[in-house]
C-alpha cells in the first residue's frame, strides 16, 4: 500500500483509504483529507518531516506519522 509519506515532491495523487481510528482521523478529515480528494505534494523537508501539501485549494503541513496513515494511488 503507497501511503502519501512515499509521494515524492511535484505529484498529485489521489486519496484511497485513510487509516488510523478516533480522534487521530477525524483530525486528518476535519483538514480536508477525505477519501477521494485529490493531493498535491508541495515539499518535503530534509529530514522528510514536515510533508507540505496542497488540497481543496489550500496549503497545509502534515507530520510523517499524519502522512503514513492516508493511503494514495
């Protein structure tokens, strides 16, 4: 399974699955990252950590940890 940590700079991909339970993904949800939505990987820092991102339109930064749990093709 690609999750979007694995995306590298420049692609967009688009939203599969998203794991992880409770509050964790409501959080990713309430950022926009629902099932479906298209993502587009702006940059990854140095280290891999943050992973900044462009989705419905908006920029935002997603830890590692938040990135392995969205599933992208």
């Amino acid at each position: 399974m690609k999750t979007l940590r694995d995306v590298p700079c420049g692609q967009t991909v688009k939203v599969t699955k998203l794991e992880g339970e409770g509050p964790v993904k409501r959080r990713i949800m309430d950022m926009g990252i629902t099932k479906g939505v298209e993502v587009y990987v702006r940059k990854v820092a140095p280290l891999g950590d943050p992973v900044e991102v462009t989705v419905r339109g908006y920029e935002l930064s997603l830890r590692k940890a938040d990135a392995e749990m969205i599933a992208v093709e």
